[in-house]
C-alpha cells in the first residue's frame, strides 16, 4: 500500500514537470516570455512604407544577434507610414545615430523581423532617436505583380527570322 503511494506522487511529479516542459517550450516557440528582459533599456522608432508581416513582439537583430523586440506598430497619419517603436536592451548602447533598418523574412515562409545596419557615425543612439533610413518589407504578391507587369509590357515575342537555306534532308532544319 505504501509502495503505490510513492509510484502515484512519482507519477504526478513526473506529470507536473512534463506540463511544464511543455509549457516554457511553446511560450519559447511563440516568442513570449515571462519577463520582457528589455525594460531597463531604451526604445528607438523608425518609419517604414510596408511593413508586411512585422508583429509587435518580433525580434530586432543586428549582425544576426538578437539585440531587442518590437514594442509598438502604429499608423502615423501625418507621414502615411507605419511608425515601429523598437525595444533595444541596455547593453546595446553603442549602436551609431546613423544606422539603417530593414525589414526581413526569416526563411522562404517564416515570420519577419527587423534588422539593424550599423553606421559610421561616432554619435550613438538614445532613448527616443529616429532611425531616418528604413527599407521596408519585401510583399510577395507585389514582386510577382511586378513581374508580370514587365513581362506584359514586353508584348509578344518576335516570330524566328526566316532562312533561305531551309534543307528537307536535315532533321534538325526549323
């Protein structure tokens, strides 16, 4: 009797750590965690055209590092662009006041993120700085639209030019 007692907490234990396993690798996967770890550090905004995919929560990297989050997308009607407000963690203090921000897709079909691309300015920079050169995402839909656009505008192909030297013996005449 008291053997099947210690398997029963045994098994609850084991039970109880496998929930939670499960638990901080789907928190892990979505990219949430329990605590934001870049509250102590500063925000910079930049504004973009299109930002496509870009959610609030999506990593900031810089030199494939992840240096911050995206804290904030929001429509700014004065410009007609999308104004990201970036979280970026205190140790990351020198990045210069010229660096430029792009949008990316990680993988084929995976989630976007921003990317930051340091400059050579000797100034860095603070709570509150603009990023004043941005590339926005690149739309799948409109680099197909593009395409066909530019291949409609070609029109039809040429008909192959004609040849006087046309040989009925040669298999391989046009």
């Amino acid at each position: 009797m008291v053997n099947t007692k210690v398997v029963e907490v045994g098994v609850g234990v084991f039970v109880a750590l496998g929930l939670a396993a499960l638990f901080m690798l789907a928190m892990h996967v979505s990219n949430l965690a329990l605590s934001e770890g870049n509250d102590d550090g500063y925000e910079i905004v930049a504004y973009f055209d299109n930002v496509g995919g870009l959610k609030v929560r999506s990593p900031v990297t810089m030199a494939g590092v992840n240096v911050g989050r995206v804290r904030a997308i929001e429509f700014d009607d004065r410009t007609y662009q999308a104004r990201v407000t970036m979280g970026i963690g205190a140790r990351y203090d020198k990045i210069p006041a010229d660096t430029m921000a792009n949008i990316f897709t990680a993988g084929l079909l995976g989630e976007q993120y921003v990317s930051l691309d340091a400059g050579g300015d000797d100034n860095y920079m603070k709570d509150g700085d603009e990023i004043l050169i941005t590339q926005s995402a690149l739309v799948l839909e409109q680099v197909v639209g593009q395409f066909l656009y530019s291949k409609a505008a070609e029109g039809p192909a040429a008909p192959p030019a004609a040849t006087d030297d046309f040989d009925p013996q040669d298999p391989f005449a046009p």
